[in-house]
C-alpha cells in the first residue's frame, strides 16, 4: 500500500523547521535528524539523541523507507555497481556508482524511461514511464553516497535513465538540497546535468544561480544525420542546439561539455570529426567520446578507430577525453541503463 505520509526526503531543511515549529517540536531538531537521515539511519526509532514523543511523532508524520535494492549487479571488469531500486509504485529505476581511485561518480536517474527515443540508448526504448519526485532523486544520491568514502571526491551526473531538462524543476531542486551541508553537503559544481539538446532547458539552466555543470549529448554534426540518432534534433536542430550552448557559455563563464557516442560507420568518419571540431571550436568546451555500448536489438557496432577520430580533434585543438565506458558487463554503462529490464519485458 502507498503511504500518504510524505517522504521525510521530500522536506528540505527549511521547510522541515518550519514543519516542526507547527508540531510544536523544538526547531533545532529538524537539522539534527536530517543529519543522521542522510547518514543513511532511515528509522526514526534509530535516530539517537532525541526524546522518545519526537521519534513517534517523526514516525507518524513522515515516510522514511526509501526504494529497495531489488538487484545490485557489480562489475567483473571495474568496479562500477549498478542498483536497481523498486519505487513505491512497484517501477525500477537504475542507477550506477563509478570509481576509480581518486574519485566516485554518482550516476542517477531524473525519469523511469525516457520519451526522447535515442536509437542508441536502451532506455529510450522503454518510452517514458513517469518524471521521478525529488525525494526519489535524492534516495539515489543517499544509496549510492553511503558507498563512497569521504575521503575521495564525489561527481555526480545526470547521466542515468530520463532526460533531466524534461523533469527541470526537481532535478534542480534535488541539487539545491543535495548541495546543502545539513543533507548531503555535495558542491553544486560537481553535478553534471547531461541533455539530448532540449534547448530551453539550456537556457534556463544558463540563467539559473547554482554553479551545475553541463553536457550536451551531441552525437552527429549534421541534421540529417542526428535526426535519424536523436529525434529531439527535428524540434531543435544543431544550429538552434548551438546558439544556446553559446548562450550557456557566455552567461555562466563555464565550459561545458559535448558527448559524442561514437557508432562504427554512422559517425566515426574523419570527416565527421572535422565537422565537429568546426561546430564547437568557437565555445569553452571539452569533447567526451564514448565508444558505443552495446544495447540489446539496436542496429549499431563500437567504431574500430575510435582513437583516429580522437586524434583528429586533439590536433585542431579540442581537449578530448576517448572514455572508457565502466560497468559494459552489467549493463551499467552510458545507454544501458534499462537493458535488463527490457530483456525481463521479453523486448
Ligand atoms: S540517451 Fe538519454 S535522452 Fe536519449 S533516450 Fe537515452 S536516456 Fe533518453
């Protein structure tokens, strides 16, 4: 049964002050319990230190459980984990913990499914399901949190399933509470927000007073050719997609970052690395290419130079990152996310 309480994760510092100041409980106390909740001490008869009526009167008032682990799945090749979690409607979401030795990637959902239908990607297959709740967001970032030491630095990226710019309000809000020292203290500048080009949420993103990092999932340098990968490129093709990355960049004085899947034959040609040095070369950017993932039913292959197009760019000057994709072998890598649950669905 769903429970109506809201989510304890649904409240941030401020509004669970004011919360507790019309309970009558002492408003100090909120800090305190948000403290140990993002601890991971997800029971309010665990919470230590506070009078017995707060623990009940915190028990009757809030939900506390967050989505169960249904299946953790670790990499044999790396030591990427992917979680999938059971939301409280009974819908997996998927999300993925990266490390290497200095640093934790927190991977993380915005959406169950995703309506943009990158012919690429697994999870564009499932179609949208649901926008996911800000608490839902943040239970990911609290699941995957506890498995990374604090003595190592934390990214975290909207790189999981969903199209964040379609679920804008809460993912912000989620950063904006992650981001705060009483939860999960995470900076705003190590978030990375990642769109298939949805350009007024680049825009908005542009305006916006939080210090998030962007990255836009470029893909193909023509629109022929991005139209048949992307359809998100017929309602906002690469010369509007570009104007607003450079919107971005003079407004926010940040570099971003364009990802480029690289799809052995469709888009790996030296020519097509010419066209894409050409279309950003004016903008602070990086350019991230990922060798494609395999996906289940998808008419693609990994391209077999991927190092040649690299090194294309690297000589006209682009600073480029040839990514190797942790988590291939449990479906934990860019585009996979979704994979096993098709696979469930028999599609
Ligand atoms: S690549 Fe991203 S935007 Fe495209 S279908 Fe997959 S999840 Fe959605």
């Amino acid at each position: 049964m769903i429970s109506l309480r809201p989510h304890i994760l649904s409240r941030d510092p401020l509004q669970l002050e004011r919360d507790f100041v019309l309970h009558g409980w002492e408003k100090y106390r909120a800090a305190q319990i948000l403290k140990w909740v993002y601890r991971g001490v997800l029971d309010p008869m665990q919470i230590p230190n506070i009078p017995k009526h707060l623990r009940e009167g915190l028990d009757d008032t809030y939900e506390f459980s967050i989505p169960l682990t249904v299946k953790e799945s670790e990499s044999e090749m790396d030591r990427s984990t992917k979680l999938a979690l059971r939301l409280r409607d009974g819908r997996i979401v998927e999300c993925v913990h990266l490390q290497t030795p200095r640093l934790h990637t927190l991977c993380v959902s915005s959406q169950v499914g995703c309506a943009m239908g990158c012919t690429f990607c697994a999870t564009g297959k499932m179609g949208l399901l649901r926008n996911l709740e800000v608490w839902e967001i943040l239970a990911q970032l609290l699941k995957l949190r506890m498995r990374a030491p604090e003595d190592r630095h934390v990214n975290v990226v909207f790189m999981g399933m969903g199209e964040p710019m379609v679920n804008y309000d809460r993912v912000l809000e989620s950063i904006r509470v992650a981001n705060d020292p009483r939860t999960l203290g995470l900076g705003a500048r190590h978030f990375t927000i990642s769109t298939s080009g949805v350009v007024p949420g680049i825009r908005k993103l542009a305006k916006e007073a939080m210090q998030v990092n962007l990255a836009i999932s470029l893909n193909a340098t023509t629109d022929t050719q991005r139209t048949k990968l992307m359809p998100v490129n017929k309602r906002w093709p690469i010369a509007d997609l570009m104007l607003a990355a450079r919107y971005y960049t003079e407004n926010t004085q940040r570099r971003l970052t364009f990802e480029y899947v690289l799809l052995g034959g469709v888009n790996d040609t030296p020519g097509d690395a010419r066209r894409l040095s050409k279309l950003t070369r004016d903008l602070p950017h990086k350019i991230n290419l990922i060798n494609w993932n395999p996906t289940p039913g998808a008419p693609y292959h990994p391209s077999k130079k991927p190092q040649v197009f690299r090194d294309i760019l690297m000589n006209e000057g682009h600073q480029v990152t040839l990514r190797y994709s942790q988590g291939k072998d449990v479906n934990a890598a860019c585009g996979q996310l979704g994979a096993d649950l098709l696979a469930k669905a028999g599609s």
